[in-house]
C-alpha cells in the first residue's frame, strides 16, 4: 500500500494571469487559466496502513560530514606533548591514529547541538529518574530512626563466653597463631 496526496501547485504568474481585470468583461481566454500542476516522480516508499514509513526515508550517516577534517601532524604532536605521551616514532604508528578523525567528527557534531533550549530540572542540574505511580518529590536525606541508648553490658550478657568487657570467639584448632593456651587458662566466663 502506497499514500499518496496530490497538491495542485499555481504558480503566482498563472494565479495572476487568471484573474480578470478590472473593467474587463469578457471571458478568460484559454492562454491565461491556471496551468496544470506539473507532473513529479516522486519515489515510492513503502508503508504500512497507517501511511507510516516501513524503513526511515533518510540516514542519520547523512547527518555527519562526509569526510572528517583531518587532524594534522602538527596538532597531534601537540596533543601528545600535552598528554605527556610519547609521540609516534613510525609510520605504522601515525596510521593508528588516523581512527582519530571520526572520533573528532563525532565529537564535533555532538558540539554542535542546541542545548540552550532544554532547561535543568534544578539548581544543580540533577535529574530524578526514579519510577513511580504517582510522581512525588523526594528529598535525599536519609530517615534514621532514633534508638534508644542501650548499655554495651546488655549486649555483652548475651554473648556466651566474655573476658572481661570484650567477647570471645572460639577459634578452631586449625587455625595459625591461635595460642597454645586454652581459654579457660584466661579465666573467661563462660554463661549458660
């Protein structure tokens, strides 16, 4: 299925031509009526029903330059001293850097956007990109919930073997720098 929409196009010197002048009453002659809207060879396109193009009618390639502006050796060898490089020493190597050019291209047409129309969000420029069902401001603080102070020796009666204020984790025979001595030789507590 194709779409396909005629236009009449007159030209202003036919549409001139057409009207009749003042003071003159006889008919139009045939030589000045409208012309016929000339006859174009449009390309086709395929679409679907809804008269919406099947592929896109252009390139984005056609978009960037044709060929990049070549970055010169002068300019490199800038770069580099910049950089704190060592410039190349072969030609092979000054080859490698010609996959340059596109890269600067690139970035030239990404320069090349108005961006002066889309506004920041905020002062600071960020962007709340959260999901919701129903859009809600929400501030970046954290909520913490307020605890009561509970005393360290809470905690420590509930541990099964103490010496003194600390815990004591039992470690297995296998492991390297346990000491020779057994923990009841320390005087832990143990607590049933």
């Amino acid at each position: 299925m194709h779409c396909t929409s005629q236009r009449s196009i007159v030209s202003t010197s036919a549409l001139r031509s057409s009207t009749p002048k003042q003071g003159d009453s006889s008919k139009s002659d045939p030589s000045t009526s409208p012309i016929p809207p000339p006859k174009t060879s449009s390309p086709s396109i395929p679409v679907d029903s809804l008269c919406i193009p099947l592929t896109p009618p252009y390139s984005l390639l056609s978009y960037l330059p044709t060929s990049p502006p070549p970055l010169s050796r002068e300019t490199l060898l800038k770069l580099h001293r910049l950089s704190a490089l060592e410039p190349p020493q072969t030609e092979q190597e000054w080859d490698q850097l010609k996959g340059l050019d596109e890269l600067v291209a690139l970035v030239e047409g990404v320069r090349s956007i108005d961006t002066s129309s889309v506004p920041a969000d905020s002062e600071a420029g960020f962007v709340d990109a959260r999901i919701r069902a129903k859009p809600t401001e929400l501030g970046l603080e954290m909520n913490r919930h307020k605890h009561e102070d509970i005393a360290s020796s809470t905690y420590l009666g509930l541990a099964s073997t103490t010496r003194g204020a600390y815990y004591v984790v039992p470690t297995p025979e296998n492991v390297r720098g346990k000491k020779s001595s057994k923990t009841s030789d320390l005087g832990v507590t143990e607590i049933e």
